[in-house]
C-alpha cells in the first residue's frame, strides 16, 4: 500500500487549514469535519465507520504508536514533523 507522507515545514501551509486555523465548531458546521487527538479516540472513529481525510502526527509515530491507525485507513495523506514544529500549532 502507498502511503502519501507529507513532511510539514511550514505550518501555515493552506493543507494545514483543518488541523491550524479552524475552530472544532467551524469544522463541523463548514466542512462536517472534526479531529481526533489520540490514538485510542481515533480507533473508535474508525470503528464506527468514520473515514479519515488525513493525518497529522510527529514524524516518530508514523512507524511506531500510529502505525496500526495508518494501516486501516489505506491512503490517506499523512502530515508529518518533528514535535517542536507541530508544537507551533497550539
């Protein structure tokens, strides 16, 4: 499987929009979307049928703690960076 990973060197990248710019009620109400934080919220999504648009994780998980996430959700795009870009975000 061909796995689309994205690396995040700016994030103000208009990509980033959902995860950086976006209030959760802007989401919902504009896009019907909404963001799972942690791997065990977002297995239950998974379970329940919703389908991911993309991911964004510290480059260390892809392969380790999100690796299991990622392998159920075929090719979705997966944004990725150290800790202390991602940490620009919040």
């Amino acid at each position: 499987m061909s796995r689309k990973i994205i690396e995040v060197h700016d994030v103000e990248a208009g990509e980033l929009a959902p995860y950086s710019r976006l209030t959760e009620a802007q989401l919902r109400s504009q896009q019907g979307l909404f963001i799972a934080e942690s791997p065990k919220v977002i297995g239950r999504a998974l379970t329940a049928g919703y389908e991911p648009i993309s991911f964004l994780m510290e480059r260390r998980h892809v392969e380790s703690q999100g690796k299991e996430l990622l392998e159920r959700c075929g090719p979705v795009p997966v944004f990725t960076a150290e800790e202390v870009v991602l940490a620009q975000m919040t």
